[in-house]
C-alpha cells in the first residue's frame, strides 16, 4: 500500500467511525523507522486536514482561525494521539 492510498483508506476509515477511533501501529526490530514515521506523518496530515473541513463546514474558517474552544469541539471529533505498540 502506498502512502497516497492509505491516507484514502485512513480517511475513510475517520469520516465513518470519527469519535473513539483508534489506530494501533504494531511494530518489531525489523520494521523500518523511517516508513513508521511516514505513517505517523500520513496519519497526522489526514487528521489535520479533516478537522480543517470540518472548521470550514461548520464555522466557515480555517481549523487554525478557530478559537480555543472551538478548536477543542473538533479535536473531540477527530482526536489526533498516535501511540506505538512495542
């Protein structure tokens, strides 16, 4: 899977299950660092730019133009910790 194609499935994957989702990334000695990097970056970048749209959608302003708060009620929706499993 490329990095393009699992930014389509991760986005996908938020818009339908949005609030509770959880992604696990479950690693050993033999995975390369920089491609776990990549995805934690793939993954950063599509939470990134959901909560945008949904700034935009619903206060017709960029996700950083928002107030604290506001920001705060689309983070609820679109929670952006990444943890690694040993």
């Amino acid at each position: 899977m490329t990095l393009d194609e699992l930014k389509a499935a991760l986005k996908t994957y938020y818009q339908t299950n949005k609030k509770g989702s959880t992604i696990s990334l479950t690693v050993d000695s033999e995975t390369n660092m920089g491609s776990v990097r990549d995805v934690k970056d793939a993954i950063g970048e599509v939470v990134a730019s959901l909560c945008n749209e949904l700034a935009v959608k619903l206060h017709k302003r960029s996700f950083d133009e928002l107030t604290e708060l506001q920001q705060q009620e689309i983070k609820k929706i679109y929670p952006s910790a990444i943890g690694r499993n040993p």
